[in-house]
C-alpha cells in the first residue's frame, strides 16, 4: 500500500498529519502507515547525493530504516551499508516492530550488500576494522555519545570519504537548539576551529557534512 517512508520534518500535510498520530511502529506493521523518516526532504536529498557510488557505507542510528533505504538505494550495487543500532527502545523485544520495519523497508531494496549489527555503535566499534566511505552519525544525540562516535568511528574513514550529521545546525524553522549534542560537537570540531584534515562540504537543514581531504 505504501512504498515512500513519510518524513515527519517537512511541512505538515494532512497525509503526513494522520501518518505522525500513528506513531507508533506497530501501525506500519499492521499497514496503516508507512515508515517514519525523521528528517526533511532536502536532507533526504543530500544523504542521497553524498552516497550515491559509496561502497562502505554506515550508518549509527536506523529506526525505522527511512534513511537506511534512501542510503542502500544510492550506494554502489558492489558496495555494502553496515546498519548499526541495538533497537533497545522498543518495550516488548520479542515483537520489536521498529526492527522488524527496518528489516522489511531496507531488505526491500535491491541493491548492493547490507550488514546489521544489532548492538549500540561502542560496542560495534570494538570489532570494527573496515574503511568507511559515508558515515553517517545519527544514534544517541547527547553531546557525550556523539562526541564518543566522531572519536570512535572517524579514523576509519579514507580520504574523500564523508561523514555527516543529523541535527548538527540551526536552521530557519527547524528544530535543533544551541545545546543540542550535535549542535556543539560540530559547533566545537569544525566551526570553533578547524580540524586539520577535515572540512564542512554541505549544510542542509539540521545536516552537516564534512569530508576528511
Ligand atoms: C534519530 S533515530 C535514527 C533515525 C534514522 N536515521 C532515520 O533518519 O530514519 C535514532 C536511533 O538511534 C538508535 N541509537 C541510540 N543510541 C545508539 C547507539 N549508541 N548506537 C547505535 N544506535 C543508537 C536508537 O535505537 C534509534 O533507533
């Protein structure tokens, strides 16, 4: 009935209106609605241009699996998409409909190779070593753990390989605040000084990407 995940940042439609009254995951599971993305169009959009042709892709952070699709549908068809999230949220884990969606939206895709790792991204890291070419941070927002993902995870990604971030700037409209934890990590990392090696290509909305040279 449904093939587009509703993103419930863009303008509200009354489409879009009924589908966020419908939160919870288990009504996408029953058909009532489709898979909520959390970020806006334009977003959309970027993740979209910056991992199209990507072979090592991964992504902290998947919910319902709405920016996992748009990544596994751009990525190179020889590339794989690691998918990083222990879907700790859900209260009754045997049903888990979170994770469940996330499997039959992405798994939907046909492209490339994806891998899941069921496990919170500092655990992940501890047995990770592959090169990353599109990273994207988008798990636990407190400004302790994103700040402990850019510190794990940044150093496997090669030269002219991207990472971006989810509700990392203030925009017109939108809705991250100054103490946000991504506000003030990329705030602290890349606007208050810059990092050597790195830089901001794209800023979209509340997503900032920034490339190692
Ligand atoms: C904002 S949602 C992700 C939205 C998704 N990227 C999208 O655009 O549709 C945050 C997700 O991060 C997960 N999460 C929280 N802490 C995490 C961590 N340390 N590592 C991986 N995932 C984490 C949560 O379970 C939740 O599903």
């Amino acid at each position: 009935m449904f093939d587009k995940p509703t993103l419930v940042r863009q303008d509200a439609t009354p489409e879009r209106r009924t589908h966020s009254l419908l939160r919870h995951p288990v009504f996408a599971l029953m058909g009532l609605r489709p898979i909520l993305g959390q970020h806006t169009d334009a977003e959309d959009a970027a993740l979209r241009e910056w991992a199209t042709g990507r072979s090592r892709l991964v992504e902290i952070g998947v919910a319902e699996g709405a920016s996992a699709v748009t990544l596994r549908g751009a990525m190179s068809p020889e590339g794989s998409l690691w998918l990083i999230d222990p879907f700790h949220l859900s209260r009754v884990q045997r049903l888990n409909a979170m994770k469940r969606l996330a499997h039959r939206a992405v798994n939907a895709i046909n492209n490339g190779r994806v891998v899941w790792i069921n496990k919170f991204s500092f655990e992940a890291v501890k047995a990770w070593v592959d090169q990353i070419d599109f990273l994207f941070l988008d798990g636990d927002h407190s400004e302790t753990e994103v700040q402990r993902d850019w510190d794990d995870w940044h150093q496997y990604v090669i030269p002219g390989g991207v990472v971006a971030f989810h509700d990392a700037a203030i925009f017109q409209g939108g809705w991250p605040q100054p103490n946000w934890g991504p506000v003030r990590v990329v705030d602290r990392l890349f606007r208050s000084r810059t990092l050597s090696g790195w830089r901001i290509v794209h800023e979209v909305d509340s997503l900032v990407v920034v490339q190692r040279s």
